[in-house]
C-alpha cells in the first residue's frame, strides 16, 4: 500500500512517521516542509519512543506525489477550499481517503471527489507540536478511532483493517460503526478545550485550569456536547466528562491547536469544530446555553460576526 500523507503539519509528520518507521511506502505532502525534510529528515521527541527517519519521501504537490492507494487527510479544515487542486492527483479507481481532521462536515468535502463509500474517518486523540519544520514533540496520548463515513458491513470491515494496520505502526486504536459517533467523542474535548483557549487570548491548558471557574465552565461544556450526542442517537460513556477532565489535567503548557493557529495569525477552525456542530445542536433541540456562549466569545475573539 502507498500512502501519501496530505499536510505534513505536526499530525501528519507523527503519524507518517510512525507508519514509514513500521516500513509502509509514505509519502509526505506539504510547501513549507518540503525542503526541511529533503535535507534534514524527519524527527519525532515522542513519550513512546523516539523516531528519526534520516530519509523520508515528500513532494511540495500532489502532481508530484502521483496516485496512491490511501490518502490520509491531515491538514487543517481550512484548507479544504484546496482539495480540488490537492486530491484528484492523488486518486486512482480504488483510492480511499482517511481523514484525520477536527470537527464535522470535513468527509461531505471530500465526497465531491470521491465515492462516498470510499471515505474514512479517523479521529485521533493525541498531543503533539511542530515547533521547527520537520521537529516533531509528542506530548500525551495518540489513540485513533476509525469509522466509515457511510455506515456499512464492509465499510466497518475496512475501518478495522484501517485500525490493524495503524496498530502495527504502534498507535493504540479501535473501530466503529458509525462516523457521528466517534466524532462526538472528540468534539467532547475539541469544544471546550480548544474553545476555551482560543477564547482567552491562545493559553495553554495549565493556564485555563488555573483560572477561576474555568474548569467547571469546561464540564458544563462538555456535558452539553454529550447531551446532543445522546438527543442524535449517539450515547457516549457515561465517565467520559471525569475522564476527559482528568486528561487534560496533565497536559501541563500544551496549546490546543486552534490556539496556536490564533497566536500564529493563522485562521482559525471555528466552522468544523464550532459553527456546524453548534447547528447540529440546535437541530437537535437541546438547549446549549454555555457551549451558545462560549462560540460568541470565540467569534468575538477572531471578529467574526
């Protein structure tokens, strides 16, 4: 299997590199990488092992990539204006698609291009930074759940083959059914975690919990995300508020993503994580008032309307 690995940000330079170090053809795709990896290789400072892959295969386009048999989405939501000029290069009649990305509405983008029973979903739990092209610090977790964007015997089959080859790869994984599932799942921690962040200026998490009455406004966030959940047949466990908490606990100074992308200038992924699953809410009927509040406050933030 050929893999090439779309935006080779800290995500997809983890991954790829735990999937080229397990001996998988990978391909890394990304401008501002390019040079850094061609010369320098690849690095990864990872609390379950380090990795440095001296040669990496990577291309600054798709064109120059090719077809592939698995293309394993990685950029940021905000970049998908760009996937008409990124993925049909990419594609042959059997390509599937492995997005790695925040939020929902992300696979509906990608079906412009490619069968719908061909999308997958991978929803990654995992802290890890890009502080310098190419240097990679994995902090905590790096779980992945998979799921098939269009729920089916075969399309479950295939999520767990998906999960077994990134289990050999070392990555702790598991599979389900359904995409909305697993998505909910993440959205637990990506709303108020990232959410809160972004909206007190781009702190790290230590930062959030030191501030008064953060941690609860956290909690009741996250216990309205579950309640939607439930309300669109998508239960989660009943300990996931207390452990979702008590992870974040110990991340210690790491910026969520959408907050470093604040502090960086660049755009931030309030329509994935924020604006189309607070439209799911209010589908749903469940009354949001602190999650409602907490994306005004983020809109305030980007000046947005």
């Amino acid at each position: 299997m050929k893999i090439a690995i779309l935006g080779a940000g800290a995500l997809g330079c983890y991954y790829g590199a735990r999937l080229a170090e397990a001996g998988n053809d990978v391909c890394f795709i990304g401008r501002s990488v390019c040079e850094p990896l061609r010369t320098k290789g690849l690095h990864v400072q990872s609390v379950h092992g380090d990795i440095h892959l001296p040669q990496v295969q990577v291309c600054q386009s798709s064109a120059e990539c090719g077809p592939v048999d698995l293309v394993v989405v990685c950029w940021k939501t905000t970049c998908n204006d760009q996937l008409g000029a990124s993925l049909p290069a990419l594609l042959n009649e059997n390509t599937e698609v492995l997005t790695f990305q925040n939020g929902m509405g992300n696979a509906e983008a990608i079906s412009a291009y490619v069968a719908a029973e061909r999308i997958y979903i991978g929803l990654c739990f995992v802290c890890c930074m890009m502080d310098t092209p190419g240097e990679i610090r994995h902090l905590e977790g790096g779980d992945i759940q998979f799921a098939p964007f269009v729920s089916s015997p075969v399309g479950s089959l295939r999520a767990k083959e998906f999960a077994t080859l990134f289990e050999k790869a070392g990555i702790i994984t598991s599979a389900y059914d359904h995409a909305e599932q697993i998505q909910w799942c993440k959205l637990t921690w990506n709303i108020p975690f990232n959410g809160l962040c972004v909206a007190h200026g781009g702190i790290s998490v230590r930062k959030l919990f030191t501030m008064p009455g953060q941690d609860e406004r956290a909690r009741c966030i996250m216990e309205e995300v579950c309640a939607v959940a439930e309300k669109r047949g998508f239960p989660l466990p009943m300990d996931i508020v207390h452990r979702q908490m008590e992870r974040t606990r110990i991340m210690g100074e790491f910026i969520p993503s959408s907050a470093v992308d604040y502090l960086r200038g660049r755009a931030v992924e309030y329509d994935a994580i924020w604006g189309s699953t607070l439209a799911r809410a209010q589908e749903a009927g469940v009354p949001v008032p602190y999650w409602s509040e907490l994306a005004a406050d983020i809109r305030a933030r980007l000046n947005r309307a």
